[in-house]
C-alpha cells in the first residue's frame, strides 16, 4: 500500500509477539490460581497447626484468633516481600528503559515518592507528638454511659441504682483535642496527594522531557507515562517497607513464643496412686521470663489428708493450685502429683447446655451414679425447683443460675 512492500518477516514478528501475548493471559490467570491455592492450603496448615498447640498448651497466652490473625499476617507479608523482590528485577529494567529515554528525568518519579513519603511521616509524628502532649486524663469517676449501664443493668436494678445513673451523668464534657489548622491542613494535604502521586510525577517527568524535543510520538508518551507512574508505585512500596517489616517481626516472635510454649517444664503427673498425693521438692514455679514467680516450695500431701491454703489478697495460692494441676511452669526442683485431680476455678465454666450435659460433660448417663454425684454437691433440692428438673437449659456462663449453684455444678 502507498507503494511499499509488505515485509512478511516483520508481520511475521507482530503475530508471533500477539499470539504469546493472547497465550500468556490464560497462562497467568492459571498460576494465579495455582498460587491462590497453595496459599489457602498454607493457611489452612498453620491453622491446623495452631490449633493443635493451644489444644496441648497448657500456659496462658494470648487467644487462639490473636494467634490465627497474626500467623496469617505473616503469611500475607512473606508473600508481599516475595512480590516486592520479583517486582525489584522489573523495576530496575524499567527504570533503566526510562533513564534511557529521557535521561536524568527518570528521578523524577524517585524523588516525589520519597519526598511525599518523607513529609507525610513528618506530619504523622509531629501531629502523634501534639496528642501526647495535649492529651486530657480524666479524672476517676464511676462508669455512667449507657453502653456500661446495658451491661449491668441487672446489677441497676437489684441496687435500685436508677436514680443514681439517670442524673448522674456529668454535664461536664471535656473536648477531644483538635491539632493547629496548620497541621490538619498538612496532613489533608498529603492525604489528597497519597492518591495521584504517580500522576503528579508522571507530569512533572513528561513535561520536563518533552520542552526539550521538538515531536514526540503518542505511543512514547503513553509507554513512558505507564513506566514512570509505575517506578513511582514501586519506590513508594518500598519507601514503606519499613514498617510493615517492624510489624512481621512483632508477629514473628509471638507466634514462635506461643508455637515453643510446650518447651517449658511442668510438674510430674503419675496416674499411678500412692500413699502420696502430692511431692513437692524445693520446686520453683513461674509464670514467665521477668515475671510473678513462687518461692522454692518443699511440701509433701498424702492420700485422704484435708489441705487448706491459707494466705493474703495475690500471695500466690491460685498460682500455687495451678502449679499442682500443671499449668505454672516449673523452672526448678523436682515434683510430682500422684492419681487424677478434680479442680474447680473460682470463676467456674457453665456450658451452653442442660444441666444434665454441664454434669457429664460428655459421659455416659448412669442414674444411680448422676443422682449420687447431685446429692454429694448439695443440688438434689435446686434441681427439683428446675421447670424440667435436670433438662433445663442453662445459659451461657450460667446466666440463670446463682453463684452457689454455678460452684456446686462446677463440682459435679
């Protein structure tokens, strides 16, 4: 056409580069969701994993979600730093492209990224640094918001408090500090241009290149303009990657303290009973690193004696009861805890369930057993006062129930 000859080898080019081009679409779509698995099994590993080890756990740590949510946030990190180095490689060809093209404006995007993540940190500690020294303690005083009262509104109305919280909320209302205009307007700032820094560099880049040369072409602008906005994405990234580092490693090390949790020592257990029922040898207990520990202890408790620990408000008796059953750990001393031990807390666990289930948790009903065990604990009398006697639902903590009676079925 126009005279000129078709070259076949470079339309050959053009539909070989087009074909791989449509090929590599369906290509990239099945790693992704090759990876998307592997990703959801790897969670699913460590969930599995994690539930394991607070089931065997026998030291107080964090919740079970806590942990879930933070192995999983180093799953999504490790991930994030895997794509940040593969995304380095690329980069640093793009970057190289562009230097190539329009020289020393390829700092450009580099410079506006850094600067608009410099000044924007600037702003966040000077704004954090003016709440901390403004920041308003209010004095003591009793809890009269209505969130407070719904939650205790039986613990109201059993006092007959009402009076007391329906005018007892203070007129006096102190408000929340606010930063100078200065800062607020920063921030807004830096907030709005957090959005188009890409644009604004891309611009500033484009527009310094282009006064230099007489034509340019529109497929060079659109090439450079997609390099630049993505060289400045990336030096963002990266520019950021302070912190997301701090917090992989936070969650790190919790999630190696709770997973080496089973590594301390705890006392003996012997299923085998003897004349003793517990053998204490100069043994040290403590709850952690740096933390509430039990003097050296030397006791010995036989079989059939009647114990009472006696002591002041935080002197350690709960400690020491949680110690015998195997849940302080023991950093010294030797010692060991003969037959079964039956414990009841003081604030005990009331399932869900009828009463029948919070006695057998689990075990087979046997009736001359179940009646013996409820005359034992006192509850033979409250079980008759029950609408269905022993079928009763119980709700959740023992909500319908008395303290008494929430300790004695504990008992049983």
């Amino acid at each position: 056409r126009g005279g000129q000859e078709l070259n076949m080898t470079e339309l050959g080019l053009l539909v070989t580069v087009w074909q791989l081009l449509v090929l590599m679409a369906p290509i990239r779509r099945y790693f992704s969701k090759v990876k998307e698995g592997f990703c959801k099994r790897r969670r699913a590993l460590i969930d599995s994993k994690l539930l394991v080890v607070y089931a065997l756990s026998r030291r107080k740590t964090d919740s079970l979600w806590q942990i879930q949510s933070k192995a999983r946030d180093l799953v999504g990190d490790a991930e994030s730093f895997m794509s940040i180095i593969s995304m380095t490689l690329a980069q640093t060809l793009n970057a190289w492209v562009t230097a190539s093209k329009i020289g020393w404006r390829a700092l450009v995007p580099i410079v506006v990224a850094l600067v608009h993540w410099l000044l924007s940190r600037l702003v966040t500690r000077k704004i954090e640094r003016l709440y901390e020294q403004n920041y308003f303690y209010p004095a003591p005083k009793f809890q009269d918001d209505f969130t407070s009262m719904l939650h205790n509104i039986r613990t109201v109305k059993f006092y007959a408090w009402e009076d007391v919280f329906s005018k007892g909320y203070s007129s006096t209302r102190f408000e929340d500090y606010e930063p100078p205009m200065v800062w607020r307007v920063l921030r807004f700032g830096l907030d709005l241009l957090s959005h188009a820094t890409a644009e604004v560099s891309a611009v500033l880049a484009l527009m310094s290149y282009i006064t230099t040369v007489d034509t340019i072409s529109y497929m060079d602008i659109t090439l450079l303009e997609s390099s630049i906005r993505s060289l400045t994405v990336f030096v963002g990234t990266i520019a950021g990657l302070n912190s997301k580092l701090m917090r992989f490693r936070a969650n790190k090390a919790d999630v190696q303290e709770f997973l080496d949790a089973d590594s301390a020592n705890y006392i003996e257990r012997s299923s085998v009973a003897g004349d003793l029922a517990v053998d204490l040898n100069g043994c040290v207990f403590s709850w952690g690193a740096n933390t509430y520990s039990l003097a050296p202890i030397t006791l010995q408790i036989k079989a059939g004696d009647f114990v009472t620990i006696v002591g002041r408000i935080g002197s350690g008796k709960s400690s020491f009861l949680s110690a015998i059953c195997g849940e302080m750990p023991l950093t010294s001393g030797q010692g060991c805890v003969y037959g079964r031990i039956g414990y009841v807390e003081q604030k005990p666990w009331i399932m869900n369930a009828t009463f029948r289930d919070n006695v057998l948790m689990g075990a087979d009903f046997d009736e001359a057993y179940f009646s013996q065990v409820i005359d034992a604990c006192a509850l033979a009398a409250d079980v008759e006062l029950f609408p269905k006697g022993d079928l009763t639902m119980i709700g959740t903590n023992g909500v319908n129930l008395s303290g008494g009676q929430k300790v004695r079925l504990a008992l049983a």
